[in-house]
C-alpha cells in the first residue's frame, strides 16, 4: 500500500513543538488528514491546538510497510511520533 506522509509541527500548550507524521493511503482528503490529526491531539491532551495546512503538509508518497499497513486498514491512520510527542 502506498501512503501520503504529512509533515505535522503543533505547538503544545506549554510552548513545546511537537513534530509528527500522519500516514493515510495515497490520496485520502486533507480534511481527513487533520481529523486524524486532531484525534492524536486529543490523545495527548494537547486538543485545542491548531491543526491545519500550515501546520500539517503533505510530505512524500511511500510504501508502507506490512505492519503500518495493517495498523492504517485498522484505525484509517498511522502516526510517527518524531519529537515532543510525550506526555
């Protein structure tokens, strides 16, 4: 399976920058993207941040692995958290 990656920088409440990446196949609507954006955001606690095409931008399209690819086809999205993404 093919997915776009989108290259997501939030600033956290406390000031911090959070950077991530939200796998969804090839082609899904950006509106779906940061929706899937902003459920991460809630996870983190972090859900009244802004979340939109400044913030979130599709990257590069790559293959998804076999695991990544199962995980997507379960919740419709995958994240990579890279820094600032811990409680």
């Amino acid at each position: 399976m093919k997915v776009d990656v989108f290259d997501t920088y939030v600033v956290r409440k406390n000031g911090q920058l959070m950077n991530f990446d939200i796998l969804v196949p090839e082609s899904s609507s950006s509106d779906l993207v940061y929706e899937y954006g902003k459920e991460y955001l809630k996870l983190k606690g972090e859900e009244h941040q802004t979340l939109t095409a400044t913030e979130c931008r599709l990257c590069h399209v790559e293959q998804a692995t076999k695991t990544v690819e199962r995980l997507i086809r379960e919740q419709g999205y995958y994240i990579i958290e890279l820094r600032g993404c811990s409680n």
